[in-house]
C-alpha cells in the first residue's frame, strides 16, 4: 500500500478570505468613472476572481475586453431574457466566436423573465433553447436567470437537456421545492446579497438547506447592495458582507465559507485557483491533520470515491507526510479548540504518529485532541490500542454506521471481513475504560434502525450521533 509518489505537499494553510464574485456586471456604465477603483477594492476586500456575466451581444463584447484586461476578471457570453428578441442566427455564431477566447467559462445570463416581461415568452423561450444547446455544444456551464419562471424554467432545462445540466441558478429568491429540484438537475445554486435585507427571513430559512457543495455566491453588482449599503451602487468588494451572511447562517467561519464557495466556483467556471493538497486545515475552530488516504474499509458511501475535497479543502495527498511535516504544519495549533486526526483515510493505519504528534501537542498544553476513526485499530495494529491512546487523546468518533454486522459488512467492506464489528464494539468498550469520551456515529442507510442504533450507543456509554449520506466534515 506504500506506493505514495514523492511529491511536495503544501504545508502552510492560509487564512485570507479570498472570495469569489460569481456574478457581475462591471461592463455597465455605472462603473465607467471609476472602474480601475472597485476593481482594486475587490482585490483588497480579498476577491481574487470576478465573473463578469453579459446581457447582450454588445455586452458580450465589453466581457471579453474587461477580461483581457484585468487579470482577476473572467468573461461570459450571452443575452439576458429582456434582450431575447435580439436573438438572431447571426448574434448566435458572434457569441460562439467570441466564446474562443481564453477566458470565457461560462455562457450567460440567459432564461426567462416573466416578471418584467420585456419581450414575449414564446421569444424568450426560443432564444433560452438556443443558449441550452449552445452551451452544451461549446462545453461551458449556463448561468440561468429565472424571474417568475420557476417551473417554465426547469420544463425547458428538463426537455431540452434531459441528463442535467452544468450551471447555476443565479440570484436565487425561490422556495425550497424549487431548490430541491435545481439541485436535481445537478445546478449549482447562488445567493445575492438579498438574503442580508430585514424582510429575507423565508429566503433565509430556504437557504439554511442547501448543501454547502453546491453553493456560490455573487453580487449582482451594480444591484442589490447589501442591506448596510441599501441605497448605493453594488461593488463586488460588499460581497465580504453576504460572506458574513452566510458564516452565521451555516454556522461557518468566513474562511470556510469564502473557501467552500471558490472552490465550487473553481470547479464549476474553471478559474485557475491554486487548490493544492494539505495535511493541516481548519473547519471552524477546529484543526485538522490529514496523515493518510489509505482506509482498512471500502465502504461505498466513501466521499473519498467521489471528491478529492472536503469543505473545500483538498485531501487527496501525493505521499503521506512525516511526524516533523506535522508538528511543522501546526505550529499555531494553540489557537485551535481542537486537533482531530481525520477521516479521509484511516489515522490509526499510522498509530506511531498519532501517538508521537499527540504527545507533543500535550507537552506544549496545546489543545483538545481527537481521533475520526472507523475504529478497526485493533485489527490494524494486531493489538488492543485503546491503553496506548489514553492521556494521548481526549476523544475518538467511531463510525460503526450500521446497528448488525450483516449490514456493516454489506456497506462497509472492511478488510477485515466479518472480524471488523466485533473488534469496533471491543475498541469502544475499551476506549470508555480508558477514560476516553466516545462518539459514535451511525448512517441513516437503507436497512439501519436508528432507534437501535441509540441503544447500543447508550449501553456502550457513548455518545449518539446519527449522519446523513453526503453530509461531511
Ligand atoms: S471508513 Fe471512512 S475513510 Fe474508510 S472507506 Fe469508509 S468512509 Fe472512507
């Protein structure tokens, strides 16, 4: 299994909030006067990138140039739902030539607006079908504007592009249904600075849902300022306040949120961030140390056979680092509530550096120390570990995921083979001995009762905690 390829791993993790503006349009007039300034704004408000989304050809036009000349400032072509009477064969081949040029990711703002209604819905209808088609053609994500066209919207999306579709529902102010089905479809969702008004608190409750892995954010800019800058132009610099919005609606901290939304809008527009692997990163308050790939499972559940990125951080290492690249990695680990050896891999695969790395924090009176384990170190290490742990590490989350070794086996694959419950429910036994506190988490699977699966965790004394499928980190 030690057939990692030497290779630098980034040590340093960065604080800096560096965020995205997935939506803009910095080609209106209202930017003339002073558009060097709100771009240096943007920059020193921490956006490193800006998309700047047209509306007509003309406007497609002013995209390109803007991103020729602004290194941070990417492009995308295409006519916005009140211009679809514009539409012509010829506008169309101008937006595919255009759409060669380098830094074009996206084609957009396109859909209907039913709520001006500037040209009639048969003639917007027509045009959104030929961006659809376009887009798929030129293998560039759509960015849709629907305005009181909610199931027009995915009607069309649905007919015209059955297996999904690559792109984000811009500006979004609908309900939870219409959400769930944009997700379906495989759409990204964006949220402008209106979740920050006085008056957004159902658009808020709707966005509480959204999976974190599907999330952008963008201004709009130069409309909806957020609510403390009512009354002004936008600027993609304010988009620090819906950063704010959106750390205390999911319970994140800024740097999580500016980091999981660039590296959905890095994976969606393809924006040449630098998202290289790390062995220390942070989730809220906490640290955490990813010291191996390899598992003793194959569970088919795994995020590692999906993603390479948790929270927006990239896991997926090139060799596993050394005891000394770890204490180098962490060496402000004092500021941190917690350090938690994690799951994406199994950490007691290297109980040697658990032990070592532990030991070290504990000697500096560094902080609370945890171990994400599929609790299969017994088996592992061919001996019980739970004494070598103690005063170590003050907490371990066991995923025993199932309430029967049947179904464990079945979802989990371990190495192990039927050996593997048996050993997890000894370790725990044997971690609540040793004074270490417990948690074990269970998936809400199809076949696993919960109601079961709370028992065994009370009668082995540990704590409860039940999961959902795709929900991590
Ligand atoms: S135990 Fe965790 S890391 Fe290992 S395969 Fe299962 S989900 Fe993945």
């Amino acid at each position: 299994m030690e057939n990692f390829i030497a290779f630098p791993v980034k040590l340093a993790y960065n604080y800096l909030i560096m965020l995205i503006d997935t939506h803009c349009h910095l080609d209106f007039k209202d930017f003339d006067a002073d558009r060097d300034e709100v771009v240096d704004r943007a920059l020193k408000a921490g956006v490193s990138r800006i998309v700047n989304v047209a509306s007509s050809i003309e406007g497609s036009r002013r995209s390109v140039d803007l991103a020729d000349k602004y290194d941070m400032v990417y492009a995308t072509v295409g006519v916005h739902p009140h211009e679809a009477g514009s539409v012509t064969d010829s506008v169309i081949a101008d937006i595919k030539l255009l759409a060669k040029s380098a830094k074009v990711v996206a084609v957009g703002e396109v859909g209907l607006d039913y709520y001006r209604c500037l040209t009639s819905k048969e003639v917007q209808t027509a045009a959104f079908k030929r961006f659809i088609h376009l887009a798929r053609d030129l293998d560039l994500p759509l960015i849709i504007h629907a305005r009181e066209a909610d199931r027009d919207t995915l009607d069309i999306i649905k007919r015209e592009s059955p297996r999904g579709l690559r792109g984000v529902m811009h500006c979004f102010s609908g309900s939870s249904d219409f959400m769930k089905e944009c997700l379906d479809l495989g759409l990204f969702i964006s949220f402008t600075a209106n979740i920050t008004f006085k008056k957004a608190d159902s658009l808020r409750m709707v966005a509480r849902d959204i999976p974190t892995e599907r999330l952008l954010l963008e201004t709009d800019a130069p409309f909806l300022a957020p609510q403390a800058m009512r009354g002004s132009r936008n600027e993609p610099a304010y988009i620090t306040h819906l950063a704010g919005e959106w750390s205390r609606l999911l319970d994140l901290s800024k740097e999580d949120v500016a980091r999981i939304t660039s590296h959905n809008a890095n994976s969606l527009f393809k924006l040449k961030l630098d998202e290289s692997s790390k062995i220390a990163y942070e989730i809220r308050d906490s640290l955490y140390l990813n010291i191996t790939n390899r598992c003793s499972n194959s569970c088919y559940f795994c995020v590692r056979n999906q993603t390479s990125f948790v929270k927006g951080h990239n896991l997926k290492i090139d060799r596993e680092p050394s005891t000394q690249d770890i204490i180098k990695a962490v060496d402000s680990a004092k500021k941190f509530k917690e350090i938690v050896f994690c799951g994406y891999g199994e950490p007691t695969l290297r109980l040697d550096m658990i032990k070592e790395v532990a030991g070290a924090f504990k000697k500096e009176g560094m902080a609370k120390v945890r171990v994400v384990t599929n609790g299969q170190g017994d088996l592992i290490n061919s001996r019980p570990i739970a004494t070598e742990l103690a005063g170590l590490v003050d907490r371990v989350s066991v995923s025993l995921n199932t309430d029967t070794p049947e179904l464990y086996d079945k979802y989990c694959k371990s190495e192990f083979g039927r050996a593997a419950y048996p050993a997890i429910i000894s370790f725990i036994k044997d971690c609540v001995r040793n004074k270490i506190e417990v948690e074990i988490t269970f998936l809400d699977l199809p076949g696993v009762d919960l109601k079961k699966c709370e028992n065994i965790a009370e009668e082995l004394k540990a704590k409860f905690r039940s999961r959902s499928l795709g929900e991590v980190g």
